[in-house]
C-alpha cells in the first residue's frame, strides 16, 4: 500500500509498504479519509516523544474508513462495519483510568498511520477506541471525532453553561472546533485570531464574534470593552503562545475559569497575578487530549448534526500531497485538508 511515513523532523516519505494483515484481537481499517492536525506540523517540525515514541511511523492521526479484515476474537467488529479510530487507547486498570481521567493514563497506547491506505488497529485499542457509525455520517466529517473530541474534554473542563460568555484565543481548526461546542451549549462566543486569509474564512463561518487581535492595542482592554467591563466567562488558550496563556487569564471575568489548551514549547513558563487567582477566585484548568467516552460524544454529536464542522474543512487532497498540505497548514492558507487516500 501507499503510504507517507514520518522518519524524523522535517522527513517525510511518500512509500510503498506491505498491506497490513490482522493478527489477533487486531483489525485493519482502510482509509476513506484522514484530516491534517496541526499536531502534525508542530510534529513534522520537531518530533512528538509521546505520540511517536518510535521511527520511522506512518504519519496523521485523525481518521475514518471501512473495516476489511479482522483477526482472531475480535467479535463485535466485522468486514464492511465503517467506523471511527482514535489515536490512543489508555490501559484502563491505572488509577487515572479508573478515576475517569484516562486521558491522563499512566500508560497511554498511541496510534498513528493515517496517511495511509489502510491500517492495522492494536487490540486495546480494538476493544476500547472503535466506534462504529451510521450510515448517514461521511467518512470526512466522522474523521472530526479525534479533535471534536478534545474540544468537547476542555469546555466540560470548563464547566460552561448557557448564556455564560466564552472567548476562545485562537482561530486554527481547534479554536473553532472549541467555538462551535460552546456555541452548540447556548454560549456567547468571541474567537480572538489573526488578520488574514485563514481568519476571513473563520469569520465567514460565523461561530462566533471575532475579534482581531492585530488591529488591537490591548486585545485585553478590548475584550472586556464588548463583555460591558467584566471579562468573560469562561476563556480558552488554543494556541500554545505563553504571552496569550497571560491574555486568557486577564481577560477572564471575576470567578471566571480559563482554560489552558494549547501546548506550550517545554520548559516555557508564565507569570501570574497572584491577587487575581486568590482574591478573584480564578479557576485555572488545563485539558489535555480526550478519552473514549469522548470521543463516542464526538461521533453522537457528529451523527446528530447538532454540529457540522464540514467549514473547516478548506482543501482536498490524494495522499502524495500530504507533505503540500501540511506546508498549506503552516502557513496558515489551510484550515483542515482533507486527505483521501
Ligand atoms: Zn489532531
Ligand atoms: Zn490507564
């Protein structure tokens, strides 16, 4: 089979492989549609030591397609079933899994290859990661269950409720996945982006407010200017940026909670206003990745149209292009690339 396999930082390969073969508790799913992340060009850049522990690795992570062969025991899956995979599997028996927070678990299975035309699933994640869809959700829109997923973790970490004003930092395909969660919970949303060609699309989509950050003096000031002087809510960092971890927390109301979703570079670390996190009762929360109770959200939410994320996505591709996409991604003339292999 075709496939783009990742050899380290800033290598990657179109190649030829042998089509995988199920072993036991394994099943192989080809590939209907796989979508570009931008934890793909942030990996592609400079390596993921958790997600891809070991090279060389098909590359992506976010996909859908049809089961076509299954191993030994695995019976609740057979030939023909179209489902969804996540990228990871937790062990379910550490005390975090047991806790449910197996996003965090202490021995967490990652999956990748879905820059492929097909590929083998492992038992765990066989058994734990699997979901299977109706008929009526296309394989491009069911590959947003892996994001979808992450985003639904972080506004539950948010405790968020209707009417409750959210502002979300960020306007790349999570931001606005975060966006239409909250807006999908009866929430006044503020995207705060970037001028430019990825923004006008993301104001087009009209998931919220959007609000410039690049044609503001103190986006801050201005934030609180539209939220009648209070701050917000609920805020979210969805760019991985320590001076905007800063802006979410200033920008965030009396009481309010915020949200830490984009990874900073390791080692990076951030001031804080003791007096506002103390006497203000700032809740601070970070959220990392989903679980599988997450993602079968996703697909429900995904199923019953209560949210379509179909605007994301900006570009349609063959599997040869994946390295042009991605290129698209990183310079921010692409939202999500569809990759049809
Ligand atoms: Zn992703
Ligand atoms: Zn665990």
């Amino acid at each position: 089979m075709r496939a783009v396999v990742f050899h380290g930082p800033g290598d990657l390969r179109y190649e030829d492989l042998p089509w995988p073969t199920p072993g036991p508790g394994e099943i192989v799913v080809k590939i209907d549609a796989a979508l570009t992340c931008g934890t793909d060009v942030k990996t592609l850049r400079r390596g993921h030591p958790v997600m891809i522990p070991r090279l060389p690795t098909v590359f992506g992570h976010e996909l859908a397609g049809t089961v076509s062969a299954v191993g030994a025991g695995v019976s609740d899956l057979r030939e023909g079933d179209r489902v969804v995979a996540a990228n990871s599997a937790p062990c379910g028996a550490c005390a975090l899994c047991l806790g449910g927070r197996a996003n965090l678990c202490e021995d967490l299975l990652f999956v990748n290859g879905a820059y492929g035309e097909a590929i083998a699933l492992p038992p765990r994640l066989v058994r734990r990661n699997v979901v299977p869809l109706g008929r009526a959700l296309s394989a491009a829109r069911a590959a947003f269950a892996e994001p979808l997923a992450c985003a639904l973790g972080a506004i539950e970490r948010a405790r968020l409720e209707r009417g409750q004003t959210v502002v979300v930092f960020g306007h790349g395909p999570l931001g606005c996945l975060l966006g239409m969660v909250a807006a999908s919970r009866k929430a006044r949303v503020i995207l705060v982006g970037k001028r430019g060609w990825r923004f006008e699309r993301v104001r087009a989509l009209a998931i919220g407010e959007c609000v410039d950050a690049t044609a503001s003096a103190d986006v801050v000031a201005d934030l609180r200017a539209v939220t009648a002087g209070r701050g917000a809510d609920v805020t979210v960092d969805a760019t991985g940026l320590p001076e905007v971890w800063q802006q979410a927390m200033a920008a965030a109301t009396r009481g309010g909670t915020v949200v830490f979703f984009g990874g900073c570079a390791p080692g990076t670390t951030v001031p804080l206003d003791t007096r506002r996190v103390h006497y203000e009762e700032l809740t601070l929360v970070g959220a990392f990745h989903h679980t599988p109770d997450l993602i079968r959200r996703g697909v429900e939410l995904l199923e019953s149209d209560a949210l379509n994320p179909d605007g994301l996505l900006t570009h349609r591709m063959g599997l040869e292009r994946v390295r042009e996409a991605l290129e698209l991604m990183s310079r921010g003339e692409a939202l999500k690339v569809l990759i049809e292999p």
